[in-house]
C-alpha cells in the first residue's frame, strides 16, 4: 500500500494535516482517492473561503479518479476549468 498526499499547490508532501488530495495505491481492489471538501463540495482554495480556511470543517472524502486527476491539475494550475470538471464529476459520481 502506497499513500500518496498533495498541498494547496498540487506538491508532493508527507504531512497529513496540509494534504488537499490523498491517493492510496497498491490495493486489491485498485486505487482509492480523496479530495479536500467543505460542505461537501471540493474546497477551493483560491475560492471566497480561502481566507476562513482554519475555522472551516474541511475534511477528505473519497471520490472517482476523474475528479481526483481534475482537482490535482486544478491545485497545480489555479485553472478554473478543471475545478468546474472536478465539480461536476465529483457531484455526478459522488
């Protein structure tokens, strides 16, 4: 098994309690993938709650591979595209 975590800014990290995405490899049953949510919608960390981030309930909910690949590229890239992609394939598919 192999975790893989992700920050704000679609890096590599090892500390847990800054991950934005989390993809867990290496299982019987294939992958499982996790974004950052609030409300349960994926959080947007350049959206209007950036600034409230630490009072915020955020947590990591699992999601398809669809979404996950959309959130990553959208942490890397700041393109609202993808967070739009990842919106609609987290909400479709949830």
């Amino acid at each position: 098994m192999n975790i893989t975590l992700y920050d704000r800014k679609g890096v590599q990290t090892v500390d847990e309690t800054s991950a934005f995405a989390k993809e867990i490899t290496g299982l019987e049953k294939g992958s499982n993938y996790y974004i950052l949510t609030c409300n349960n919608y994926p959080y947007d960390p350049q959206g209007p709650d950036s600034n409230r981030e630490k009072n915020l309930t955020l947590k990591l909910r699992a999601t398809n591979k669809v979404a996950f690949s959309a959130y990553t590229k959208y942490l890397n890239t700041r393109n609202t595209l993808h967070y739009t992609r990842t919106l609609r394939s987290f909400l479709n598919n949830g």
